[in-house]
C-alpha cells in the first residue's frame, strides 16, 4: 500500500471576538506537555495565531484518521486552557486592527522583512498531503500528470470565502492568497528530474526566494521526504472530509504512477490555461462552471465525476471509494466548506460562524470515515459507484 501523511494549518481564535489570537507557543507547549503529542507533531507556524499539526506515515485511510482526530483532539483541549480555541478554516474570517505577531524564528523573521504586508495577510491555513513516490524521476512525471486535476481539488475543497469580515466572492480566498508569492499555483511540465532541479536552481540564482520551502507550487516535491506533496486544498471543517481528501490525493498519485509505467499519454494544458483553471476553482467551487484537463468548461458535478472516473481503479485497490464517493456525494448535493461558512454566517451571524469554524474536533461520525459504507451503499464495488453523485 503506498503511505501517505497528512499536515493540517489551524487558526486560534478568541471564543468571544472570533479574531486571531496569538497563543501558537502556549497552545503547542500544552499539546506536547499535556496532551502526549510528539515533538514533531505539533508545529508553530509563520504567524503566532497559527499552527500545524502532522501525522506519521499512515499505509491506510483508518490510520490517518485516527492520528488526525487525535492530534485536533490534543490542540483542540490545550487552546481551550489558553482561552481560545481552534479554528479549521481556509482564511481567517475576522481580523482585528493590529497585525498578528510573526513568530521568532530567523526564517519567519526574514520573511517578514521581505514581504511585510504578503506575511501579514497571511492568515490562511491549508492541508497538505504527502504521497510516498520511487524516487525523484518519478515525482516529477507524478507532477505532470497531476498538475491538470489540481482545479477540480481546488474546488471540492474550498473552504475560505470570508476574509477581514467580508464575503470576498471566492471560494477559496485562500488560493488567491498564497498565489501572490513570486512562485505558486499549479506547477509547471517538466522535462523530468534534472529539468526540475534546473529550473530549481534558476530560481533560487535570481535571489527572489530565500530557499526550496518558497516554492508554493500546489504540488511539489518534498525536499524532507520520498513524497510528492499535494497543497491545493484548503483544510477542512471535519476531519472526516480531510481523511478523504487524503485518499483522493493518493489516487491521484498512484494513478499517475501507474500512467507513468505504462507510458500513458496524458493532457498537458499550458501553464496560462491551467492558471485560468485554477482561478475559475478558487472563485466558484463547486457552484459554478469548472475547466477540466482538456481545457473544457464543464459543469461542477461533471467534472467532479470525471476525477473520480479517473482514479477509481485506485481507490477500490486501496478499498478508499466509499470515503471518496461520500465526500463528493456531500459537496455536490450539500455544499462545500466555503458554503457551509457562507450560511452560517448568513443565518446565525458571527457566532453562529465562529462556532462552525471550531467545531472541527469532535469525532467522526459512521460512514466511510469510520470505515463502513455511506448511507445507502453497500460493500460491493457496483454499489460504490451508485453513490457517485
């Protein structure tokens, strides 16, 4: 079974205002101190109302679950000691006049000085999925067959439509956000490995970027690990829609693989069609119109439906498609997480949104996340796919 792990950016939020709170290193001492998490567990992050969390090499969907459900657990009970709590949305929806501090560590520091107003508007928070490859030469032909799919993730996965009090239109704020960096958005088609590190080393030689962790590209090679990492989605309301999100992630990874030794032709949409993608994803999600990998403009259930065709061999080898079938299932016919904010604030005001936005760290519920079938599916492969929406 390929490994897959997950790290997952949070707010902290005031209970009371809804405003960032800059708490990270009190809440991370208490995580380790009291609540057992490794030392690698649980990280500050470039703002000090921010943190993340990483789970370990995870070979199944049940894992990944439950070192997700612990680790929101941890957090979740050492904010609440620190008077605030966590928040698993894709931007901050509310912000105060002052700026959050940024957290002393030299690299966080230097950033600051070479973007100030980029840092301080940097109160967004995405998930990101690594999926163990061969090796290099083969994470970068993972790239090129992933790169024309990483929109449709854009939009299932949204989960940032409200920023400084406002509704900013977009779905996912969060991808306008983190694109305004000198290298983000979906990656380019590469040549291979060494046109990789090139390309690399071109753009470090110009100075703009302090190092390899400034290449923002959606999907990337990890420089830690043996993994392709995924950083298209927004984190997620509900930890069961992360575990899914995770095993979509890796089918899309294994399903490039795949392609790869076989050969496979696969679409490669130019960088500025791709772009235009990727914006039509931020701004509408799943309510509007979507560009699949042939540059079509398809309807959102369509070419959702077309992902999931995609890597459904993948997901039944890896026994994944009742949790992915249900995720999509509830984004097409419920809403995204973008939208769920939306209401929420439409209908109960600021509290009603705060109160959704923290409520990520209860437990999972039955179904696909737990490790059965979705309502009204049965076990069969037949039965699945009649629950793709």
């Amino acid at each position: 079974m390929t490994t897959v792990g997950v790290e997952e950016e949070y707010l902290l939020l005031d209970p009371a205002t809804g405003l960032p709170v800059a708490r990270a290193e009190e809440v991370r001492t208490a995580a380790g101190l009291r609540h057992g998490t490794g030392p690698d567990e649980v990280q500050s992050e470039l703002l000090q109302a921010q943190l993340e969390v990483a789970t370990p090499v995870c070979r199944t969907l049940d894992e990944v679950a439950a070192h997700l459900l612990r680790l929101r657990g941890a957090v979740g009970a050492a904010a609440e000691r620190a008077g605030c709590r966590v928040a698993t949305c894709g931007a901050a929806p509310l912000s105060g006049p002052e700026p959050v501090p940024v957290t002393d560590a030299p690299r966080y520091r230097a950033l600051s000085l070479r973007a100030p107003q980029l840092v301080r508007e940097q109160l967004i928070n995405g998930m990101h999925v690594h999926v163990a490859v061969p090796d290099r030469e083969a994470g970068v032909g993972v790239l090129n067959r992933l790169r024309p799919w990483l929109p449709v993730l854009v939009a299932m996965a949204a989960n940032s439509p409200l920023w400084q009090g406002l509704d900013t239109g977009f779905a996912s704020w969060r991808t306008v956000v983190f694109g305004r960096w000198p290298v983000g958005g979906p990656p380019p088609l590469f040549a291979g490995a060494a046109d990789y590190e090139r390309r690399v080393r071109d753009l470090l030689a110009t100075g703009t970027l302090m190092d390899r962790g400034q290449l923002y590209w959606q999907a990337r090679l990890s420089e830690r690990y043996p993994t392709v990492e995924v950083r298209a989605p927004d984190v997620q309301l509900l930890p069961e829609d992360a575990v899914a999100f995770a095993g979509l992630v890796r089918a899309l990874v294994v399903t490039a693989l795949a392609g790869e030794a076989e050969g496979a032709p696969f679409p490669a949409p130019s960088g500025e069609l791709l772009a235009a993608a990727n914006w039509q994803a931020s701004r509408y999600g799943l309510s509007g119109r979507l560009v699949d990998p042939l540059g079509r403009s398809l309807g959102a259930g369509k070419a959702v439906r077309g992902l999931l065709e995609h890597v459904g061999p993948a997901l039944d080898r890896a026994g994944d498609s009742g949790r992915v079938l249900l995720l999509a299932h509830r984004l097409l016919h419920g809403g995204t997480a973008a939208e769920r904010q939306r209401r929420a604030l439409a209908e109960g005001g600021p509290d009603a949104l705060v109160g959704l936005v923290t409520g990520g760290t209860g437990p999972l519920g039955p179904g696909p996340a737990a490790g059965g079938p979705g309502p009204g599916c049965g076990r069969s492969r037949a039965s699945e796919r009649s629950c793709a929406p």
